[in-house]
C-alpha cells in the first residue's frame, strides 16, 4: 500500500498528533501528581491509564490520515474504520495487561483514561 500524506491531510494529521502529544503530557502530570501523594503502584497504575489512552488515539492518527484527496475517499473511510477497530483492540489488550500483570489499581488507572479522555473532548476548545 502506498501512503498518500498530501496537502490535504497533512493539517489533519498534525492536529491529531498535537491531540496524541497533550493527552501524554496530561497524563504524565497526573501521573505525577499520583506519584507524590499516593505512591509508585499508583502512579504506575496511572500510566497504564494514560497508556491505554495515549497508545490506541497515536495508532488510530497514524491510519487515520494515511490518505488525502476525492480520488482515495474509499481508502480514507476504509483507513478510519480500520484505524477505530486496531485502537479498541490495542486498548482491550493494555487493559488486559495491566489487570493481569501490572497488578494495577483501578482508580488511578480510570482517572488517568478519564483525563486522556478531556483533553480528547475538550479539543475542539483548542484546536483551530
């Protein structure tokens, strides 16, 4: 398959990697702040969180906008639906870990998804 990153999906692209780099520095500074006043299991339970936000929004950017122009509007639909269906897979199986052998606890785990998840929401604030 040949990649067409073009004019026309290249601002796409760049918004949804900005999005994918502030959910990451969110989600650090949570996890941070989980870190000075519960401890290292929290915190590394938050970056289970943040990682299973973070890491399935990056993989669904990067075949999200693989295509641009009329003439690939088939690939384009095809590629976000695609992309949808890797991101809900990726975000089972670092779930999966994390409860299975991270050990990790569900409340700095779910506030971390649930920051990564507003600063999603919230983009339309910032993103012009």
């Amino acid at each position: 398959m040949t990649k067409n990153r073009n004019r026309l999906n290249e601002p796409g692209h760049r918004l949804a990697h900005r999005l994918v780099g502030r959910q990451a520095i969110a989600v650090l500074l949570w996890s941070l702040v989980v870190f000075l006043y519960a401890g290292t299991h929290a915190m590394v339970s938050s970056l289970w969180g943040g990682a299973a936000i973070v890491i399935p929004n990056w993989v669904l950017a990067k075949k999200a906008f693989r295509y641009g122009g009329a003439s690939n509007a088939r690939k384009i639909v095809r590629s976000f639906y695609w992309g949808q269906t890797v991101k809900m897979a990726v975000t089972i199986a670092i779930l999966a870990v994390a409860f299975a052998f991270g050990k990790a606890a569900p409340g700095p785990l779910l506030a971390a998804m649930v920051i990564g998840f507003l600063v999603q929401r919230s983009a339309l604030l910032w993103l012009r």
